[in-house]
C-alpha cells in the first residue's frame, strides 16, 4: 500500500517496548516500528528522511514498520514469510545483523550465528536458513547479467550474487550498473557475501 513516506521527522521514541518514529508529511503523522540501528541514524526533529515502508495487517490492529534502507525493508519481507517469524523477530535480526550479513549466513548456511539474535534458538535458525536459502537461491532469473571487471571475480559467486539480488525484486539494469560499480572496487575472487555487501551499499544511495 506504502512503498515509502518522505516529510519531517516530529517525533521518535527508544524505550524497552520497542523503537518508533513518527514521520509528519502534509499535516499527517504516520508512527512507525524501526530498528534501533536505523534509530540511531536519525536526525534531529524537524529534519526530513526518507523511510521504505511495510504495512502490518493483524486481526487486531494495523501497523507500519520504516526501513531508513530499501534492502532492509525486502529482506524483514522475506523474512516474515518464513512460518514462525513474525514483525517484531524480523526487527530484532535486522537490528543484530546488517542486510548482507544475514544474508551471507544464510548462503553459508551458519545457523550458530543468527542465534546471537535475541530469541532466537538453534530450530528456528535453521528453519530460517532453510527457507530463505530456497527463496533467495532458487529465484528464476533469465541468464546470468554479465559483468564486466578489470579483476577475476569467481563465476559461481557472481552469479549467486545476481540471484540473490533478482530475489530482493531488483531490475536487471540496477543490478548490471551496481554491480559494475562494486567489481571495480572489490578485491579479486570476492565470495557472494562480499559482492553482495558492496553491491547492496552501491543501490542503498
């Protein structure tokens, strides 16, 4: 329904009952769930921001959740596909984890580090691993975009990079330009977790 809000920050609040920020744009305040790292990002009141939004739809009442970064706010959706992660456990991993850490984990298959997030235990990292892999993966994409570079980069890791990338709903020309852009600093043979790190920072400007 909201795909972002841009206005004035007029309020913002850290407590231990969560993290929220209200944006006013035209004379309406929209309250929103963030993480506390993008929290900590903020400005002052009164200074404009830009938040990529979710709408959270509950028998009981109506939600949005603000990502101050567009990959943030596509991975918390994958994430909240995944039977048993709700909003609030796809906060707190975002809020422990940065976009492409997560992510790499889950190409990696490292459950034991997603566990350093708050409340979540050996099972359900695994089924998060589990799951995303299969969607993040497994995405059909036409053939691989082809990059080029003045560095040897892994094939296999490129790829995997694209993959992921087409998964979070990313264009193929988005992809080629940032891509290319990351490639020319990147160190040679870079695995897919760094590519996507680098790349990731290129399209989050």
């Amino acid at each position: 329904m909201y795909d972002y809000i841009k206005g004035q920050i007029a309020a913002k609040n850290n407590t231990s009952k969560g993290t929220d920020l209200t944006v006013e744009t035209f004379g309406i305040g929209y309250s929103l769930e963030i993480t506390s790292r993008d929290f900590s990002s903020l400005g002052e009141n009164g200074s404009e921001v830009k938040v990529f939004t979710v709408l959270i739809h509950r028998e009981d009442k109506m939600s949005l959740c603000g990502f101050l970064h567009k990959e943030d706010r596509d991975i918390f959706n994958i994430l909240t596909s995944v039977s048993g992660v709700g909003s609030k456990m796809a906060l707190t991993l975002l809020d422990e984890f940065q976009s492409s850490e997560l992510i790499g984990f889950v190409i990696q298959g490292d459950y034991k580090e997603i566990t350093r997030a708050k409340g979540v235990g050996p099972k359900l990292a695994q089924k998060i691993i589990l799951e995303l892999k299969d969607k993040l993966m497994n995405f059909k994409q036409e053939k691989p975009i082809e990059i080029k570079t003045s560095k040897k980069q892994d094939t296999q890791a490129m790829e995997d990079a694209q993959t992921v990338l087409s998964s979070l709903g990313y264009e193929r020309e988005e992809i080629k330009s940032a891509m290319s852009k990351a490639a020319a600093v990147l160190k040679e043979n870079a695995s897919a977790e760094e590519i996507l790190k680098e790349t990731l920072q290129i399209l989050s400007l």
